[in-house]
C-alpha cells in the first residue's frame, strides 16, 4: 500500500484530461486501447448489487425503465 501511495504523490499531476463521451462512436474509439476487464471491475450499485452479466444489466435497465414509467404516469395531465 505504501508503494502505491507513494507511486500516486509522484504520478499525479492534479489534472483530469478524459472528458465526457458524447457519441457511441467516441466511446469505441477511447475503448479501443483498453486492456480488459478485471474480475473486480463491476459496476456495484448502493444497495450492494452487482451489475457483472448481461441479465443483471438488463434487469437494471428494466428497473429503470419501469420508474421512468411510473414518473411519466404520475404526472400525466390527463388524469
């Protein structure tokens, strides 16, 4: 641990130089060169949960997407 501490107080130069994606095609380029992932690099969310296959993405995104749905109908004006 120290060793990479120490790595970090003489590598860091206080800059961040990735700025954000804004097109699929950007996102391909940048992921171009990068190595793959590790077993550890998983999104986990607050509540624990790891997003490491497809099914628990899609189970994510059908989460998401039935809030979103949830929201429109709350505020619908023609209730």
């Amino acid at each position: 641990m120290q060793s990479l501490q120490k790595f970090a107080e003489h590598s860091y130069t206080g800059t961040v130089t990735m700025s954000a994606v804004k097109t699929v095609g950007e996102l391909a380029e940048r992921l171009r060169s990068a190595g793959p992932p590790s077993e550890d690099d998983v999104t986990i969310l607050l509540d624990g949960r790891r997003i490491d296959s497809k099914e628990a993405a899609e189970q994510l995104l059908a989460e998401v997407d039935a809030i979103r749905t949830s929201r429109v109908a709350l505020n619908d004006p023609n209730k």
